[in-house]
C-alpha cells in the first residue's frame, strides 16, 4: 500500500505549483460570492460610477493578487505533509472541494 501512496506522490510531485495554484482558483470561485457580497455592501452608498471602478479594480487587480500571493503558501502547505501521504491528500482535498461546491448547488 505504501508504494502505491509513493508512486501517486511520485506522479503528483513536478506539478505542486500548478496543483497549489488550481486549488486556490477553485477555493475562490466557490466562496468568491461571499466577498462580492461584502465588498457590494461596502460599495453600495457610493455612486454607480464610483462602484463599477471598485468592482473592476477588485475583479482585474483584486482577485489576481490574492491568487499569486496565496498560491505559494498553498504549495508550502502541501509541501508540509509528510511526503509518503502528498499524493493521496491532493486528491482527498480535490474531493473535499468538490463536496464544498455541491453543497453550495455550485455543481
């Protein structure tokens, strides 16, 4: 059992990044709507004008910096597990999520 749990991190290994930046994504498009919401109610008694900029500024600037700078704490998270259970953890989180967004009627 313990070699296939080291031949599933063995293939997972290389892409960490990309693994650690595709869970950040999916963390964000499932709970994003909870921060529209906030930043909606902290918009709304400016002008149209005024909260269309906002929502631009956050959707264009916002959202991609949180996806660049919290990716690479992401990928050290991962990097913590012991190494022999990455690989089944990555795929433990994958459905986790994906649970998360059918209980949220994302799916």
């Amino acid at each position: 059992m313990q070699a296939l749990l080291l031949q599933l991190t063995q293939e997972l290994a290389p892409y960490y990044g990309e693994i650690a930046l595709t869970l950040v994504a999916t963390v964000m498009v499932v709970y994003g709507d909870l921060l529209n919401k906030q930043v909606k109610r902290a918009l709304a008694p400016f002008h149209f004008i005024l909260r269309t900029l906002a929502f631009v500024l956050i959707c264009a600037f916002g959202y991609g910096a949180l996806l660049l700078f919290v990716t690479p704490f992401t990928k050290q998270l991962l990097l913590m597990i012991p190494y022999v259970y990455q690989g089944i953890s990555i795929v433990a989180i994958f459905l986790l999520l994906g649970y998360l967004a059918e209980q949220r009627r994302y799916i």
